[in-house]
C-alpha cells in the first residue's frame, strides 16, 4: 500500500476491475489517518461549508478557503491522489478564470486534480483545464452547486428525459478529458449503464455498487455530522456520540478535581522549591 495513487491508477483500477475507495479530509489530522488507513483518493471537498463550516449549503465556499484546506490536506498524505472541489462561481465566468483558479489550487494548494461539477455545459471549460495539464474529475447527477437550480438536494435522472441527459453528460465529460466522473444521488441501473457506456472510472455517492468506486463525506461515514444523514451513507462509526461523552467525562473530571492526575502532573525538586518561599 505505499505505492502512489495517481490519474493513471484511477483507469488502471478500472481496467484490472479493482474497485476504487475515496473519501473526503478538510485537515491535516484527519487526512494522516486516511492516507494511512489505505484509501486511494482523498477530496477536499466543498463540503466543508456544511460540515465544516456549518452552512447550509456549498455555496458560500471559497478559493482560498479550498486552498487553505488542500494544504492542509497534502502535509497530511504520502499515497493517496489529492483531489480538490472548485468552489460556486469558480469555474462559471470564463474559461481564463476557470484555468487561473484550478491552476491556484494546484500551485498553492498543492492539490493533484480537481473537481467540477457539471456536464455538457462545462465542457468546454473542463477541455481548457485538462488543456493546462491539470487533471478534472467529473461530478454529474446531483450536484450540490446546483441545489437552487434543483429545488433541493433530489434523487436525479429518474425519468426518462433526465436520464438521457447524465448519459450525454457522462460522454461529454469523457470527451473533454475528465480522467473520471462522480455520479450522485442517481438510480442504480442509470449508474450501471453510465458506467459501461464509458471507458473512464465513475465514482458513486448515492448511485449504487456498479460504479467503478465509491466516495463518502468522512465526517458522514464516521457519525460525526448527524444534522442530516442521506439515505447513500453507511455510518461505519457513531463518533458523535463517542466524542460526546468522552468531552463529558473530561468536564466531569475538571470540576471534581480528578483531572490532572499525578500522572499527568510535572514535578521539580523539593530543595528548588523552598527557596522560592
């Protein structure tokens, strides 16, 4: 598990059949404990402005609040491929803008890829980026910059009309350059005809076990954040409750006096002591 996970390992895996694992990290703590535990990709993801930063949405999400936490992401990981969100209105200008801001993340952020949400109509602007030697990431389906767009955060592609639309979506994005796409909140058969209609790796969150790997927000998938939990995540811990009660303990501990301890006191000699009197 040390060799170094890249674009390149991303299509490798798809054509070996090896699935993919990906998670998010918003810091250098957390994304240690990732890299090590053996996942293939870490995202910085714009989740942070719900999870993080406790909005209501992504949208009030930054460049340098991305860039803040991709550094502090990559001091963090030896193996895993950094990828990195562009945030709401980063990548919508123009394609100029579009190359500057993914150019930042990856010059001062560090990151190795980025990802833009969107499909036919982002095209264009994804080509520019891959065209810099940047690589993109895909993310069609429920896209969570669109969620005034979308009336809120809603299963997509479930009728006729829409589906063929991811599907279109899916091989603009190829054709662009993406090296792989995210599929969210889309029915599982859609995400199984998507994936087999592309010779790229889809990465699904809410879309089933055929895609060729699956991403979780890590702070869902520990029961850290329990504001709201989507019907797509498996809690693989309660956290929340955990670190609740260990705070509690601690509190406890401080105002009975139990805490510190002699153990977790530092001493000096005695003689040193009585000359201070």
């Amino acid at each position: 598990m040390t060799k170094k996970i890249t674009v390149k390992s991303f299509q490798e895996a798809k054509d070996n059949n090896r699935k993919i694992s990906m998670l998010t990290a918003y810091d250098y703590s957390m994304a240690k404990m990732v890299d090590a535990a053996g996942v293939d990709s870490i995202l910085i993801g714009d989740s942070l402005g719900m999870v993080f930063q406790g909005h209501e949405s992504t949208l009030p999400v930054t460049v340098d609040e991305m860039i803040y936490h991709t550094k502090a992401v990559v001091r963090g990981v030896k193996r895993a491929l950094v990828i990195t969100d562009m945030p709401f209105l980063s990548y919508h200008v123009s394609k100029e803008e579009a190359v500057r801001n993914a150019g930042r993340l990856v010059k001062e952020g560090g990151a190795e890829a980025v990802k833009i949400e969107g499909g036919a109509n982002v095209a264009e602007t994804i080509k520019a980026i891959v065209d810099a030697q940047i690589p993109v990431m895909g993310h069609i389906g429920l896209t969570p910059q669109s969620v005034n767009a979308f009336g809120g955060f809603k299963v997509q592609g479930k009728d006729e009309e829409s589906a063929k639309k991811i599907l279109e979506d899916a091989k603009s994005l190829e054709k662009a350059g993406v090296f792989a796409i995210t599929l969210e909140c889309v029915p599982h058969k859609l995400a199984q005809l998507i994936t087999e209609s592309i010779k790229i790796p889809t990465i699904g969150i809410g879309a089933g076990n055929s895609c060729d790997g699956q991403v979780l927000v890590i702070n869902d998938m520990l029961g850290m954040f329990n504001d709201f939990v989507p019907k797509f995540v498996k809690q693989y811990a309660k956290l929340s409750t955990e670190i609740t009660e260990a705070i509690q303990n601690y509190i406890s501990e401080v105002k009975s006096g139990n805490f510190p301890s002699g153990e977790h006191t530092f001493g000096m000699d005695s003689d040193i002591l009585e000359k201070l009197y």
